[in-house]
C-alpha cells in the first residue's frame, strides 16, 4: 500500500471506531421513548437486556472474531463484522417489540464485537514500519472516543425526542456503506497462515457461562429470591459451564483463551481489572439517561446534551495528560480515583441537585476514563509471551466486554428493586464508585515489564 493508502485506511479504520462508540451511546438517550413506544406497561424491567444483549453478543463473538482473522484474513473479516453489524442495524430499526428489538440487538453485537477488535488488526497492519506507537496514540484513542460518546447520545436523543427513535439504527446504514467502500477499494493486506481451527466448542461454553451468569444477576433479588431453585440452578449452571470451559481451554489445539496466560501475573491482573472496570462504567451514561428523562422529566434531546461533557473530560485526559509518559500503573491509578470520585459524586445526586454539577461530574469523570483507555492492553501486550499477543489482547477485550454485560444486567435489577427511579440511580453509582475503588486496589499490584520490540502492536496482527 502507498502512503496515501494507508493514511486513507487509517481514516477508514478510525471511522469505523467512531460508528462503534457512537452505536454503543446512541441508543442511551432514546431508552424512554423506545420503551414507550414499544412496551409501556412493563418495558422498563427490559431496559437492562437493550444493553447486555448487545454487550453478550459482543462478548461471545469477539474471540472468534480474532481467529478468523488468521484464518480467512483481516480485511475479510473486517469487511464481514461490518456488514454484520449493519444487518443487525437494519433489524433493530424494524423491530415491532422490545424482544425482537434485544434479539436484534445481539446481532448487531456480534458485529460490533468485531468493530473495534478487528480494526486494531487493520490499523497494526497500517502502521508504518518504523512507528514504535508511541506518538499521539493516546490523544487521539481520547478524540475518537470523545467524539463517539458526544455524539451518541446527541443524535439519538434529537431522533427520539421527533418520535424517530427508529433512524438511530437506520443512520449507520450510510455510514458503514462509506466504511465499506473504503475497506474495499484501499485495503490490501497480507493473509498469515491459514486454515486455522476455530474453537467452536469453547465460543458456547463461554457463551452459555456468560448468559447464565447474567440471568442470574438480572432476576435474582427481582424476579425471583435469590435462594430460589430458578437462582440456585442458574448458579451452577454458570460454574459448571466454567469448569468445563476450562477443562476444555486445555485441551483445545487453538483455546480462545490459554491457559498459560493465566500463569503470567500482568495479564491475569489485568484481565480481573478490566472486568470490574468494564461493569463500573457501564451505568455512567445509560442509567444517567434513565434517571434525567425519567426522573427529572428533561427531553430525550435535552438529555443527550449530558454526555458531551463526558467526552470533553476524556478529550482533553487524551490530548493533554498523555502526552507525558508514566507507567501503565501510574495512568490506572489516576483514572480508576478520578472515575471513583465522580461516580461517587454522581450516587449523591437528588431531585433538587444542579444540572451543572451533574455536568461537571461527568467531565470529571471522562478524565478518569481518558486515563483508562487502551492502557491495560498495552499492559498484557507487554506481559504476554509473543506467541499468545492476540490471545492475550482478544482477551482483555472480552473481560471488558463481560464486565460491561454483567454489570448492565446487575445495575438493571438493582434499579428495579428501588422504591423511586432517583434511589435506584443513586444505588448503581454508589456501587459503580465502590468497584472503581477496588479496581484502583486491584492496580497497585499490577506490574509490567518495560515494553520492547518485540511486544510492539504490530506482533499481535497475526491473532488479535
């Protein structure tokens, strides 16, 4: 590929991002009305599963994702998550009731799943040979996502509040067209090896693990006791599906995920953070948006204001604060305490508190996500061995993605179980402020070897 190749691939990768944070928070800002319009007498208790069944697909997906990348390519399976996700888009904007809208919802999961993973494939095979990734990287991952998150919530609250909640999922029609095009007509990237075997066995187990675990925290305390038979058995469900998981990553010719990785003390500390991280800030922006149109009456476009000072705060963590170079610990320690103290903040707001505290909260709030981004993938890329890089990598994306779909489901039905929708919020962000704290815990005994040539991004191209 020529320079203009690839700087034009690199646009078409960093759109792509862009199309996958906007759809992850665009549908935040439209849950009312969605509900609304599709269930109002029972669509609240559903609004939980909008977003894990999104989050679950993603997760269930992802590892499969990165190994057909080494099988059939990565532009190929580029091109394939994105097309994925724009059937899923289509269906969820034709959707007629709030269940086929979550099943629709996790086929465009399982797109999405790929969006960001495969596309840091794409970009490592862009980057230039002597670029040791160490310039910008930062400030830009926080513009990308700055914008994604500001954007989301902004559209989808404009089409909601004009009773056009459908074209939230009906925009990324065009844009993943532009995504298309371009993939098609600039990439060109060199297959590695092939013919790779998909642990096909080990997707489902981890799969059904995941789904009975999350059942487990949406309806117990709500749906049924938690010493329920319903309960108990989705307990051992979830352990027994996770031992046979892991009896089965063994003895897989291609695990999804290693065993030997376990053994490495950076990567399996940063795959229990990434977890706790991946459900503390999920309730950040949808239960928020829950709580300002439900709670405190302001429009769906109102509303969709908020996050853009979220954004704010990461943009200005990515351009400002990483630009100076500290550990990968150090970066952790700083966004799991500002995060904490800003969700903290937030599980004191009342019916009476300032809209403009709110906001400055969330912008404290983005600065702690900002020093959060992408840090604990440098951190296994620099632990793992570089035969497992894109194990390893895939890896903390699924952890991510897991803690997110758990969290989701947890903070929905603790949600549900409160007398009033502002006790409700109040508990989600209390618990999500006490999670960031052990998160920061967790951080101080994470420790990584200083980075080398060898565990540079572009070694993990092959796998991730």
């Amino acid at each position: 590929m020529t320079t203009t190749e690839r700087r034009i691939g690199v646009f078409v990768c960093l759109f792509t991002i862009v199309l996958a944070i906007l759809d992850q928070n665009i549908v935040s800002a439209a849950i009312v009305p969605i509900v609304r319009d599709l269930d109002p007498a029972h669509g609240v208790d559903h609004v939980a599963w909008l977003v894990a069944a999104f989050s679950l697909a993603a997760t269930v997906v992802l590892p499969l994702w990165g190994r057909l990348c080494d099988a059939w390519g990565p532009k190929q399976v580029f091109l394939g998550t994105v097309l994925t996700f724009l059937i899923g888009s289509v269906l969820c904007g034709a959707a007629q009731s709030m269940g086929q809208l979550i099943a629709f919802r996790a086929v465009q999961g399982m797109g999405a799943g790929g969006l960001m993973s495969v596309t840091m494939v794409v970009m490592a095979h862009l980057r230039d040979p002597d670029d040791d990734g160490s310039k910008g990287r930062g400030g830009l991952a926080g513009l990308v996502g700055g914008l994604g998150m500001a954007i989301g919530p902004l559209v989808g609250g404009l089409f909601a509040e004009h009773g056009q909640w459908r074209w939230i999922f009906y925009v990324n029609v065009p844009l993943g067209v532009l995504v298309l095009a371009g993939g098609l007509l600039v990439l060109r990237i060199p297959r590695h090896g092939g013919g790779t075997h998909l642990d096909l066995p080990g997707a489902a187990m981890i799969g059904g693990a995941s789904a009975a675990l999350l059942l487990l925290c949406d309806w117990g305390g709500d749906r049924y006791p938690w010493s329920s038979p319903t309960i108990l058995g989705l307990g051992a469900t979830t352990l027994v599906l996770l031992g046979v998981f892991l009896w089965w990553q063994r003895r897989s010719p291609d695990p999804i995920l290693p065993p030997g990785l376990f053994r490495v003390p950076a990567v399996r500390n940063s795959f229990v953070i990434q977890t706790v991280v991946g459900a503390a800030l999920i309730g950040g922006i949808v239960f928020l948006m829950v709580y300002l149109q439900a709670g405190r009456g302001i429009s769906a476009g109102r509303a969709g204001t908020f996050p853009a000072f979220l954004a704010a705060g990461l943009a200005v963590s990515g351009l400002a604060f990483n630009r100076f170079r500290r550990p990968v610990r150090t970066s952790m320690l700083i966004g799991t305490l500002c995060a904490a103290a800003a969700l903290g903040g937030l599980a004191l707001t009342r019916d009476d508190t300032s809209f403009w505290l709110i906001r400055a909260e969330l912008a404290l709030l983005g600065v702690g996500f900002g020093q959060l981004l992408g840090k604990l993938i440098v951190a296994v890329q620099q632990a793992a061995p570089r035969h497992q890089l894109g194990a390893a990598t895939t890896g903390i994306r699924f952890f991510q993605s897991l803690g997110g779909a758990i969290g989701a489901a947890a903070f929905g039905s603790l949600l549900n179980t409160m007398d009033t929708i502002t006790a409700g919020v109040d508990a989600v962000f209390a618990v999500s402020a006490l999670l960031m704290l052990v998160a920061a815990a967790l951080t101080t005994r994470l420790r990584t070897p200083a980075p080398t040539v060898a565990t540079r991004a572009p070694e993990m191209s092959a796998q991730s």
